[in-house]
C-alpha cells in the first residue's frame, strides 16, 4: 500500500473546497487533515497537523503569498501547492520565492489534481505547462537569468551563510535556535534549489555568495542569528 500524504485545503469559497476535499477523498494515498478559510487558519492547521501538503489559494484573506513564505520558514518539510485562477506572471514568481513548491491554475481536473499532489509530493515542484512556458519566456528575453539565491527564504539563506563558515547541521540548529531536524529539511530546500548536488557544492555557492558580504542581523557571524 502507498504511503498516505495528509493534506490541508485552504481556500475561501467552501463550495470550492468542498468539491476539492471530495476530489481527495475517493483516492487511497491523500487524505485530507484540514481546511482553512483564511491564510491564518491555515497556519494554524499546518502548526497542528503538519500535514505533507497544503493546497493554498493566492488570492484569499489574510495573505495566501505570506502564508506560504511563513510555512516555507517554519515548516520547511511542508509541500505548498498554489491552486488559483491568477495567471499573473509575477504572481507566480512571487509564490515560488516564497517558498511554493507548484502552481495549478482552478481549470485543473480531479485526476490531474491528485497526480500533481503526488508528484509534489514526492519532491518534483510543478508549474502549469502555459504559465511555466511564459515565465521561461519572460526570464529568457531579460537581460539577465533569475538568480536561483532569489528563490531561497531569508531562513534558507540563513542556513546558507552558516554552511558557508563550515557549520555543520548541529551547529547551525544551535546557532539558529532550531532543530537539527528543521535544519536537515531547509537543507534539502536549499540543493534543490540551487541545483546543485550535495552540500559540498552547496557550500561553495554560499562561500562564493557571501565572500564578500559583512555579516547582518539575519547572519551574525557570532551566532546572534534570530
């Protein structure tokens, strides 16, 4: 039998979610935990539940987009997927700096619904084909590439400017006041990321990022770190 992923739904028209949940619960391996009107309600149901996935509107009260900058920080092991009716480009790359890990628009069918849960799930980001197509365009015809240390959260690069003075996993939970485990899953968010393979040639982004950088409130070199 498949591993079972909890979901929570976040969305602010019921009927809508309503449908969703319905969606989820005819198949065996999603099931969901959770569901939230607001941005703060889904917070709260992340923080009780910490749930695999979290399928989030952009556009619902108390911030879809800072809800999901908050989870990525605090609950890193949690996969946010947006689903919404915005085709806005920016949008988009706002959701996924902020530590979204798919975009689907509201059009979606239930069977396509799930196999994108699932393959989040299991570690592939996803973008709607259309809106993916259109972001690539509009980074190929600037001037210069997105920069992969823009995707990562102010936590990520945190944890990045720690690897960069040689810290490992265990110092930087100290030194951050997180757990080790915390740590080891922002980790995983940080290779992916920046495509790169272990956390070797990790730390030699962050030295080369960093190098000539004073360190700030966020990246104290004397472990003040908030």
């Amino acid at each position: 039998m498949s591993e079972i992923a909890t979901v929570v739904l976040a969305d602010d028209h019921p009927l809508f979610r309503e449908g969703v949940a319905r969606t989820l619960a005819a198949v065996p391996d999603l099931a969901v935990v959770g569901q939230a009107s607001t941005g703060t309600e889904a917070l709260a149901l992340v923080e009780a539940h910490l749930p695999d996935l979290v399928l989030l509107d952009v556009s619902m009260p108390e911030g879809g987009i800072g809800a999901v900058k908050v989870i990525a920080e605090r609950f890193p092991r949690v996969k946010v997927v947006m689903l919404t009716v915005s085709e806005d480009e920016d949008v988009v790359r706002l959701a996924l700096r902020a530590g979204a890990r798919g975009y689907v628009l509201k059009g979606v069918s239930g069977p396509d619904l799930v196999s994108i849960l699932r393959s989040v799930h299991a570690g592939q980001p996803y973008v709607t084909p259309t809106l993916a197509a259109s972001v690539l365009q509009a980074v190929g015809e600037g001037a210069t590439p997105t920069d992969p240390l823009e995707l990562l959260t102010s936590r990520e690069r945190e944890i990045l400017h720690q690897l960069a003075l040689g810290a490992s996993n265990k110092q930087i939970a100290v030194t951050l006041s997180i757990g080790e485990r915390t740590v080891k899953h922002h980790m995983t968010n940080i290779l992916q990321k920046l495509q790169v393979r272990n956390r070797v040639e990790a730390a030699l982004v962050a030295q080369r990022t960093f190098a000539a950088e004073p360190p700030g409130p966020e990246t104290s070199l004397t472990g003040n770190a908030r």
